[in-house]
C-alpha cells in the first residue's frame, strides 16, 4: 500500500511498537504530549485546538469497532472528540484525515499571522 499510496506517506515516521504503553511513557519523558480520539471524550478538537501548537505531538487513534483501548486513555494527555452531526463516528481513516487536515489549517493559519498575511 505504501508503494502505491500518494501524498505525504514519505514525509511521515511509522515505528511499529509491541506495548503501547510503554511507547506512550517513552515519548512523554522526550517531551510530547499525547492526544487520543474518542467521540465520548466531552472535549473537542475547537475546544482544545490550543494543543495542535505543541511542537511535539503524538496523536492516538483506536480501532474502528472497539476505539482506544482503556490503558492507551489513561495514559494520554488528551482525549478529544471529532466533533460530527448525524453520524454516530467515523472510521480510522476519516478520523486521520479530519484531524491532520484541522492540524495542517491551524499551523498553515498561525504561520500566515506571524506573516502579516
């Protein structure tokens, strides 16, 4: 899929990780802060929208039918909610696209300020 797949798969890092949990503690110790999605979270991604300036970030999302696992929600930072009408969730990959494509508005805005744009 990889090979195939167009836009910014060659400009992400993928690590593949055998204990979440662990991999979650190791990035807060190198400073990031955790957001994980879950549409029961009572906070938002406008509400929080603060967080998506952090300059590292790691963002959690679960499976499609069970969503994050209990543990993977304890040990974040953040749990937010895509906030959607009508539509009882989203899958993974809809899920990614909103938040990166609201993650890439918020940057791309921030920098246009600094700008004078």
């Amino acid at each position: 899929m990889h090979k195939t797949a167009s836009g910014a798969v060659e400009k992400m890092n993928f690590y593949q990780v055998t204990n979440i949990s662990n991999s979650l503690n190791i990035l807060k110790k190198k400073g990031f802060i955790i957001i994980g999605f879950d549409g029961n979270s009572n906070l938002d991604i406008y509400q929080k929208k603060y967080l998506f300036f952090e300059k590292k970030i790691a963002f959690m999302f679960g499976s499609e039918e069970s969503g994050l696992r209990e543990l993977t929600k304890k040990n974040s930072d953040y749990i937010l909610k895509i906030p959607i009408k009508n539509i009882e969730s989203l899958n993974v990959s809809n899920a990614v696209t909103s938040v990166m494509t609201f993650y890439n508005y918020l940057i791309s805005f921030k920098e246009s300020k600094k700008l004078g744009e």
